[in-house]
C-alpha cells in the first residue's frame, strides 16, 4: 500500500507551512500559518483519512 505522506507534504509545503522539528518516532511537527498552529504529520501515513486529518488540521481542504 503507498504512502500518502509525500504527496501530504507537498500539498503542505504549497500552502507555505514549514516544517519545525523532528518529534517522536518518525514524527514531525510542521506549523501552519493559515491556523496558527502546530501539528504532528508521521512519517508513513497510510489511511487517506489521517491525510485528510492532516490537511483540516492545517487549515487546508481534503484531497485524498
């Protein structure tokens, strides 16, 4: 099964949030200047609704 990561942090980095940290595990922590705030984005996301999770949390719309 593919990872949707990839294409996430893509889509992220367009949406011109950065990348902060490294967190736990195969963890990162990004920040999203749409929100205002920080979140987790794993390393190896298979379920397109984590993506999906992923992208409401940055203040962006689903894509998966």
């Amino acid at each position: 099964m593919p990872s949707f990561t990839p294409k996430l942090k893509q889509l992220l980095r367009d949406a011109e949030c950065s990348f902060e940290r490294q967190g736990k595990g195969d963890h990162e922590i990004w920040f999203s200047p749409i929100t205002g705030i920080r979140f987790v984005v794993d390393n190896s996301i298979k379920s397109r609704h984590t993506a999906n999770a992923v992208l409401k949390q940055a203040g962006l719309p689903k894509k998966f």
